[in-house]
C-alpha cells in the first residue's frame, strides 16, 4: 500500500460520478434504492449504467426514469455474443434514435476469454462503432487482452470518442491513445497492493484523461473479491488514487467529475 503522505487525502467537498456501473444487474433488485440513496449521502450523485444485452434495454429505460441519477448508456457486450443476433444491431440503431442514451456500450473485445469467437466479437463491435459515430455519442468500451485490436477498429473507423473501462494497458499503448483523446477509467482493480504495474499506470495518465468507476456488483476491493461490490466503494478507489497520483481527494474527484460530464455531456445542473 502507498506510504502516508504529507498532503490530505481526506474526503471533503465529495460530488463524483461512477463512470460504469451495472445498477440494472438482478444482483441490485432486492436493495437497489437503498443503495443509491446510500451513495448520494456520500456525495456519489450519478451513476453510468451501461447495458450489455438487447434484453436488458428496457429494464435500464426503467430504471432510468425511476432513479433520474442513472444514465443509461446501450450496447451489446462481447461477453454475450452467442446472446446477440444481427438484428440487435439494427434495434439498437433504433433504440438510440427513440430514447436518450449518454453513450454506445458497453461494447469491444476481450480476447482473455479464449472461448469467445474474436471475429464475432469485431462484427458487432465494429458495428456499435458505426453507430456511436451516427447518433454523435461517445464509445464506452471493454478491451480486455485487446488494447491493440480495439484501436485498430478505432483507427479504421477514424472515431475516437472513447473512453476505455478498467483499464489496464501498457505505457506505450497508453501514449498512443492519449494522443487521439481517448479516457480512461479505473475501478478496484487500483486497490490491490501488488498491482505495482498499474500503478505506474496511473501516476503516468493526466487527471484530464481520467474517470473513476466500480463496475459493481463486479471487481470488488481486495481482498474481498468473493463479496458483491456496491457503489459506496467509489470513495475508497478515489482515496487510494490520491495517494498512488499524490494529489488530495479533492483535486481528484472535481478533476474526474469534469472529464466525466464533459466525456458524457452531462450539464452541471443535473445532479
């Protein structure tokens, strides 16, 4: 863990945004609200909600309008490839036409999972990319074991309106990314304390290029990896983030909350 530092790393004035979270997922259903009112009392007052199925659409439209601090973001995950049909493709084109999203995604590559066909994977991502470029929405994307193959699509399609969830690239490839504008999010992954590779990684990534998540109920802190994550822990990653960037809470979060109403076009006064 970091060495206590002169400078405070103390929650003061928290108003931060968890840039990806899955509040829709049946994990929530029994203690969502009270979760959510939860993590508005300590100063967490929206939540990115990216879908991952054409079958969870409308339970995130719901929810949306029930809990107006969820932005609800649509796309198909390469997870579930063997879920989606290439009609998908076609509702979502439709789906964001007829209703308000902050983004396209959760969409990209994961090439970690070998058992996931990598080129269905780049038919639906390469068309979400299609999409996100028509409807002018940024991209909220997964590229596990697949930084390079996500910006070749990037590259070939010349959109880079991007923001890359939990994020564990290398300095190169980050340097590559950087130059085209693209963000960057870390989650829990930050919290472990031999992590010492993405630590470097995130002391070298500029605070304008930088959002915070949980991606709950998933990747929970260390060493509670086994329990179900919640949206409170987005305190925690922000405080360890402090000390590894050596920067006070604060400058942090404010830092993060701009990058991220910005990246979403999310207007100041809805909160």
């Amino acid at each position: 863990m970091a060495k206590s530092l002169s400078f405070s790393t103390k929650k003061k004035n928290s108003n931060v945004i968890d840039a990806h979270i899955h509040l829709d997922d049946e994990r929530f259903d029994d203690n969502r609200g009270e979760l959510i009112a939860q993590a508005r009392a300590a100063g967490i007052t929206q939540f990115i909600v990216p879908a991952v199925t054409f079958s969870g659409f409308e339970k995130l439209k719901d929810l949306s309008k029930q809990y107006d601090c969820i932005k609800p973001s649509y796309g198909l995950h390469p997870y579930f490839i063997t879920q989606h049909t290439q009609q998908d493709i076609d509702l979502l084109d439709n789906w964001l036409a007829q209703n308000t999203s902050c983004a396209v995604g959760e969409c990209g590559l994961d090439f970690f999972l070998k058992d996931l066909n990598k080129d269905t994977q780049h038919y639906y991502f390469e068309a979400q990319i299609a999409l996100a470029k028509k409807h002018d929405l940024p991209l909220i994307l997964h590229a596990r074991g697949a930084v390079d193959a996500v910006f070749t699509a990037l590259k070939q399609a010349n959109y880079f309106n991007a923001m890359i969830h939990s994020y564990n690239g290398s300095i190169q490839q980050t340097k590559v990314l950087l130059d085209k504008g693209i963000k960057f999010s870390f989650g829990g992954t930050i919290y472990h304390p031999k992590a010492h590779k993405l630590h470097k990684l995130v002391q070298y990534i500029p605070l304008d290029a930088i959002m915070f998540e949980t991606d709950a109920p998933d990747q929970n802190l260390y060493p509670n990896f086994k329990e179900i994550n919640t949206p409170l822990n987005l305190i925690k990653i922000i405080e360890h983030y402090s000390q590894l960037k050596q920067t006070d809470f604060d400058d942090s979060s404010n830092n993060a909350l701009q990058v991220t109403r910005k990246f979403f076009k999310i207007p100041v006064h809805d909160s």
